[in-house]
C-alpha cells in the first residue's frame, strides 16, 4: 500500500456530473483519498487536478 | 422555523490568506456559528494548535469525512463525547514524546477530554512533505501500513476518535513563516488523517511534531504555532465532541445528511474541492457564497466550473446574508412586476 500524488487533466463533459468524470479519470491510478480541481479555463475547456491516491 | 446549516469550507495547503496559518480560521467560524444553527467545518478551520475555541454548534468534520459526507455516502452522528486514542510515530524524540504525554494529560485534567490511550507505531512513519507545480502543499506516509495497524489498535482496545502525532521535517519555510506561504505541512497532514478515516470510519485529527519550536518573533497569521512545542490540544478538543460518520443506509432521523445544506461558504478562488462539488452537483444545490477577500493559490472561481454562486466581498458581508436568508428578509430593488 502507498500513497501517490496524481496531477490528471480531464476535458469535462458539461453534460454530466463533474464528480464522477473526475473520480472516473483518477480510478486508474488509484483510490483517491483527497483531490482537486486545481486550474480551470473557460466552461468546456481542460481542467487540472492534483489528487493523492491510495495504491496497492 | 428551519434551521440554518451551513458548511464553511477553508482547504488546507492551498495559502488561503484567512484559515491557511494557525488557527486563523477560527474568527471566521466564530462568526458564522453566531447566525448558523449548525455550523460544519473542517479541522484546518478549528485548530489552532494549543488554541481552539468551543463552539456548540459546530461539527469537526475530517476532510475526507467531509467529502462522504457531501456525496451523501456517509451522515454525521453528533455525540456527547468520544473516547480518544493518540498514535504517536515512532520517529518522536523523547523530548516530542514526553511534551506529547503531557498534552494528554493536560487535556485529560484541564479539560475533562476523555483521553483513554496510546499506541506507538511499529516503525517510523516516514513523513514527507512535497509542493506541488501549482504551489500547493502535499506530502506522504511511507508506511501507511504501519499508522493503520497503531490506530486499529486503539479501536480494538475502544477508542472511537483518533490523534495521530507524527515527526515532520523541519518547517523552515520562510514565506509561510513570515504569514504569506502556503502551509508545508498541510498537504501531508490531510493525507495522514484521510487514511486513517477511510480505513477505520472513525474521526481523526492529525497535529504535526517539529523538531524545534518557532525561535524568532513570529508573524501574527502563524504565532500560535511559537506557543509551545505541541499541536495536540485543539485536535483533542475537537476530536473529543466530533461527529461519528454514519454509512447512509444505517443512518437515523436524528442523523445529519449534507443535503440538509443551505449555504456554502468557500474561499471565491478555491471551488475545486470534491465535497464542493459533490453538494453543487445536486438536483437542488444549496447556495454557494464566494468570499472574495479569502485569496488562494489558485484561481478556480464557481463561473469556471458553471457553478451559480452569490458574491460577497468579506466574511462579514457572508454574514450579513446568511443573517437575511435565515430572517427571511429580500431586500428589494426597482418596482414589483406586473403579470397580464
């Protein structure tokens, strides 16, 4: 088990809850246990997020 | 009449110029406990190291809690009291352990906290803290195994909260010293104590050992860090009247579930968080308030992420509003409309 620091960037879809495309993006690295949205530009555009994830 | 529940949101690590130092959040939550029937806040708000300020009214509410709690996964139990257990890394000099023990007992005879143990861990846990490329602070455990194990321990033996006192590196950040940097350790800090929630289900609270006290005058946002060489008292106080998390399908009536939220009060810049986000999402969201004075490090304001949100300029002007929300008053502008 150890702990990681994620940055990730996802192009939300505003069609659906941001929550779970951010959870969705972060859940291949691992669980998330604290994360972020860290930089966002215009609606529709990319945004950033810093996470720590819990790996096996 | 309905009660007025509000969530103040201050993230750690993230420089927030009013909550980001030492317990300077704590006026804050003050003044918004003052017009809320219930307050929910976070650690980082409450503690101010050997200072904290009782506040019936207010939830201690880890931050990973905190994020269950917005997705409407787990509910908040309020309770009299908790029995408390202390983890202490093995990495504590002798000098951090005794100041430590004495802390507990101080808690225990000054202030009645129910203080009923403490565990070392196995080996050292391996603090480090690390700044991110956007200048937040985070950091990590390298053996999250062995912090696991010390706080399941204490819960065998009966503890339903749990302090967690680990050596961290040095804190010579100069900028955060001098009352404008991001916190080093706050980053890391969230990561201990998220751990241990997520595992055990249970409150906890992390307070930093350094291996020499503030030495030079301090700057005011961080002097109650120079008070003396533990953080143990406000989180023992906290934790000692924290609110169990409850799963969301054993929840009773008298339980709190986030979506009785009416107002969210977050640093304008700062609406990037999960459990923001998590509430904001909902079908009816509550409303979110913007402090503008409380600037971050970063730059993530509602309208960017096509969050509706109201605008205040100042906590005070925050409390203002949430005084007319729960007062029912509108103020009105211009002439009533006419509808044929």
């Amino acid at each position: 088990m150890c702990v990681h620091y994620i940055e990730a960037e996802i192009v939300p879809n505003t069609e659906q809850d941001l929550c779970t495309q951010v959870e969705q993006a972060l859940a291949v690295h691992g669980e998330p246990l604290r994360w972020a949205i860290v930089e966002a530009g215009s609606l529709g555009e990319p945004v950033r997020i810093e996470a720590a994830v819990l790996a096996s | 009449m309905k009660a007025l529940t509000v969530l103040l949101l201050i993230p750690t690590g993230v420089g927030a110029q009013i909550g980001g130092y030492a317990g300077d959040g704590i006026p804050v939550a003050r003044l918004l406990a003052g017009v809320a029937d219930c307050l929910v806040t976070h650690p980082n708000v409450l503690n101010g190291a050997l200072l904290s300020w009782p506040l019936t009214n207010t939830l201690y509410v880890e931050g990973y809690a905190l994020d269950r709690w917005c997705a409407l996964d787990w509910w908040l139990r309020p309770v009299h009291r908790n029995r408390v257990g202390v983890v202490f890394d093995a990495a504590l000099d002798t000098d951090q352990r005794i100041h430590h023990l004495n802390a507990i007992e101080a808690a225990r005879y000054t202030l009645g906290v129910d203080v009923f143990a403490h565990c070392t861990t196995e080996v050292s846990l391996g603090i480090e803290e690390s700044t991110s490329s956007t200048g937040t602070s985070w950091g990590t455990v390298r053996e999250p195994g062995a912090l696991l194990r010390a706080a399941e321990r204490l819960v065998a033996a009966g503890a339903e909260a749990i302090a967690i006192v680990t050596r961290c590196p040095e804190g010579e950040d100069e900028a955060y010293l001098a009352g404008c940097g991001v916190d080093p350790v706050g980053g890391v800090e969230a990561v201990i104590s998220h751990l241990v929630v997520r595992h055990l289900r249970i409150p906890a609270a992390h307070a930093p050992a350094f291996d020499a006290p503030v030495a030079a005058l301090a700057a005011p946002r961080v002097a109650a860090e120079s008070l003396g060489p533990t953080f143990l008292p406000c989180v023992l106080a906290g934790l000692s009247r924290a609110p169990r998390y409850v799963p969301s399908g054993e929840a009773r009536s008298s339980d709190l579930s986030a979506a009785a939220v009416d107002v969210i009060v977050s640093p304008a810049d700062c609406c990037g968080g999960a459990g923001l986000l998590h509430l904001m999402n909902r079908p009816e969201p509550p409303v979110l308030l913007a402090v503008a004075e409380n600037t971050t490090r970063l730059d993530v304001t509602p309208e960017r992420l096509g969050l509706k949100a109201q605008h205040v300029r100042s906590y005070l002007e925050a409390c203002g509003w949430l005084v007319a929300l729960k007062q029912g008053v509108h103020f009105a502008s211009g002439r009533v409309a006419e509808i044929r």
